[in-house]
C-alpha cells in the first residue's frame, strides 16, 4: 500500500496548451441525449442510411480482389482519391488541379481543421471567426497558440408575418474590416454555416475576399455542407473570387457529402504553398486514414462525376429530399410557436424558444445561459434533444443569442414525425387549462 501511494504522481500533468478548453458542450449533450432522448435532432447526423452505390462501394473495396486496400496506402491521400477529388474540384473552380499538391485527404473534416490551424498559426497570431461558429474552431485556434477574434452575424428583424431567414443574420461590413490588423492571420469562413444554415452571398464573399487580400490573410473555408442548399440558391467557393485561390483552403467531408458521417474521410483543396505545411502537420499527427472507406468515396466521386448535373446526381437528390425534411420540420416548429429561422442551407434549423419561457422559467444570476438550461429541460421533460444555440458562441458572448436551440432535420420522416407528435402534445399540454 505505501508504495502505490509513494508512486501516485503529485506534478502538474495538463500541458498549458488545454488550459481553459478541457470543457465540450458535445460530451454533455450527447451523453443527454443518450440517456433522456427518445427523438434526438441534437448532433448532426443523418439517421437513414447513405446511398446504396456508396455502402456497395465499401463492400467492393473491403471483399474485392485488392487485398491491398486492407493495406497502408499514401499518406497524403489514397491515389484513387486524391485523383478523382482534383478533377472534381477542379471542374467546379475551373482550374487544373494536381491530385499530389493541391489535394489531401484528411481524417474528417475536423482534422482538416486541425491541420490548418496547426499549420498556419502561431503564437499571438490572430484568428477571425464569424458567430454563430461551428464550436471547434476556438479550442484549435487556442490549442495553436492564437487568438480567436469574434465577429458577429446580427440578426435584421423579417418582414412583416415573415419567418426569419438565415440570410437575415449578416455581418456589419464596418465591424467585420475593424477586426482585421497586422496580427490577422487567418479567417475562418463557414458557408453554408452550421448552425444557422446561412449560405453567404457573393457580395457578402466579396466583402471578406477584399479584406483578406487587403491584409494578406489566409482564408480557412469550410465548406463541408457545400452541396446542401435549398430554394434554388447558390454555393459560391470563396476560392472563385479574385485574388482568393492562393490563400484559401477548401475543406470538405464526405460524411456530410455522402451522409456517412461515422467514415470519418475529410479532404483540403488549396494551393501548394499552403497545403505543403498541411503535409507536415499530418505527416506528423495522423499520417493515414482508412484506406477502404477513402477508396469507397472515391468510388462515389467518380459516380458523381458520371451524373454531375443530373437529376439522378446524389447531390441533386439529396438537397432535394432534405428541403422537404426542412420543410416539414418548420411547419412542426411554426405550428406550436417555436420560431425556426429558415435556412438556406446545411441540415440545421434554428429555432426561438421565447414562447415558452414560462415552461422553463428563467434562473437570474445563473451562470449557464438560458438556452442551455432549456434544452436540458426538453430533453429530460419531453424527450426532444436538440443543442442550444450559445455552444456555437465563445465564452463572453454566449448570452448575446440565449433564446435559440438547433435542431437537426437529415432525418427520417419517422423521425420527424415523431418529433412533430412531441411538440404537438407539448402545446395541447400549455393551452389546456
Ligand atoms: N465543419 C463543420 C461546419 C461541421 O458541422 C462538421 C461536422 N459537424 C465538421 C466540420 C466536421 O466534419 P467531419 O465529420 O467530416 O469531421
């Protein structure tokens, strides 16, 4: 006995690079969900399956003749799909890639994220990211050793009996260009956005593209909803606009593209001189990723390639069949007063809790903002999870917006439609005396 307890460490183990990230929204609410959720719209995730050509592609790759793919395959990117990728996105920007230095395929789009911040910042560099943001992008900025700059996207109230629409929240061009200095480095850019579905315009794009040659800064634009947009809008690559090719890098994933989220294969599109210090962070973190499941997307690609345009195009077919899951899913929301702010774009919906503020009364002086508190309560009282909008905040302003929650729709109508039944029987619930 003495001697385990001479041996039980006594030092500081945490390295200063944790110091004030170690707490995640997701572990909480996941494991919330887990436990109370009998109709979960929380995590984004697609709950049907990803198309037949994609999982039989799989199967091709792991049961076919080429033991190898059970094998190491390039690091930077298995040839197959390093290859289809630099057509693809090269036929889509419009100039030659080269699959070896322009294309890297990463392990998700989260160790894309990684990698460029890892790559690009350094101590006391700053990093500009548009509010609402996927969460991660602070912890890795601060992981780097940089700091993260907010600026937020503020909402303009609709027209008249109109629902709020994403494109509603918009960036103050003044407070977006005070933000950069000699000290920016980089910009993360977001579009379609998670979590209010915003799909930025060209003129909002021009916007930022003038500011980042203006200060030479590099933009980090994650486009992993690229292909989900609805009612007919445009994804703009902000890499199209002028001057924007060599300092951008493009960030995609194939679990959003392909609705395979658990695959877990990402991959980056840039120039050489910015993808050569990706190379080095990868080389030296992850090195590989899978390499059947890269060979099944890249099998994916090159069907996608075959139909692009078309309307058997799965990029076609799925915005198309999640725009009437949006629909059905505001209709659900609008029905019952919880105001969903319509997106654009990604399979998010953001959604006002106002109304029912007398269901979760309010806690002042309460440290965890009231969105939170409300999403814990529906979780464990009514069985709907969905996350609550100040995650996608940083610390000093997750109050700002405390009266939203986000609602995942790539669902099955099952799903939605027990969803439906929930908030239905929870408004009967408040009208009835
Ligand atoms: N960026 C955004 C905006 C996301 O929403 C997500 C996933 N929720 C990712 C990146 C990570 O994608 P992946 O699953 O491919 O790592």
């Amino acid at each position: 006995l003495s001697f385990s307890l001479q041996a039980k460490m006594s030092r500081p183990v945490q390295a200063r690079r944790l110091e004030g990230i170690d707490k995640n929204i997701w572990v909480e609410f996941v494991k919330l969900a887990a436990t109370y959720s009998t109709v979960n719209l929380g995590q984004g995730f697609p709950d049907f399956p990803p198309p037949d050509f994609l999982k039989e592609a799989f199967v091709r790759a792991l049961s076919g003749e080429n033991h190898m793919l059970h094998q190491y395959t390039r690091g930077f990117g298995h040839p197959p799909l390093v290859k289809i990728l630099a057509e693809f996105f090269g036929k889509l920007l419009g100039r030659d890639l080269d699959s070896v230095t322009n294309v890297m395929v990463t392990v998700g789009a989260y160790q894309a994220l990684f990698c460029c911040f890892q790559a690009f910042v350094d101590e006391g560099d700053e990093v500009i990211i548009i509010e609402p943001f996927f969460d991660c992008y602070e912890p890795m900025v601060k992981m780097a050793g940089g700091t993260p700059v907010f600026v937020p996207l503020r909402p303009k109230a609709p027209k008249d009996g109109k629902l709020m629409s994403s494109a509603d929240w918009q960036l103050d061009p003044a407070e977006l260009a005070s933000k950069f200095s000699e000290r920016t480095k980089a910009i993360v850019l977001n579009s379609p956005n998670n979590p209010l579905g915003k799909v930025f315009s060209r003129g909002e794009l021009e916007l930022i593209a003038d500011l980042c040659v203006k200060h030479d800064v590099v933009c980090i634009s994650d486009e992993v909803y690229e292909w989900l947009v609805y009612d007919g809008k445009e994804h703009i690559r902000i890499a199209s606009l002028r001057g924007m090719w060599d300092r951008t890098v493009i960030i995609g994933s194939a679990g959003k593209t392909f609705s395979a989220t658990g695959w877990k294969v990402g991959w980056v599109v840039g120039p050489n001189r910015l993808l050569q210090h990706l190379r080095t962070v990868h080389q030296n973190s992850v090195y590989h990723c899978a390499t059947a499941a890269q060979d099944a997307v890249a099998q994916g690609f090159q069907r996608e390639l075959e139909l692009y345009g078309k309307p058997d195009s799965y990029f076609i077919q799925l915005p198309k069949e999640l725009q009437q899951k949006r629909d059905w899913l505001i209709q659900s929301l609008d029905a019952v007063g919880m105001k969903p702010i319509v997106p654009e774009g990604t399979y998010f919906l953001v959604a006002d809790i106002s109304k029912f503020k007398s269901d979760v009364p309010d806690v002042p002086d309460s440290d965890e903002p009231y969105d939170s508190r409300f999403a814990k309560w529906m979780v464990k009282n009514k069985g709907l999870a969905a996350i609550p909008l100040s995650a996608f905040y940083s610390g000093a302003h997750k109050n700002n917006y405390n009266h939203f929650i986000r609602f995942c729709f790539a669902k099955e109508e099952a799903t939605l439609k027990a969803a439906n039944d929930i908030l239905q029987k929870w408004k009967q619930e408040k009208t009835s005396p």
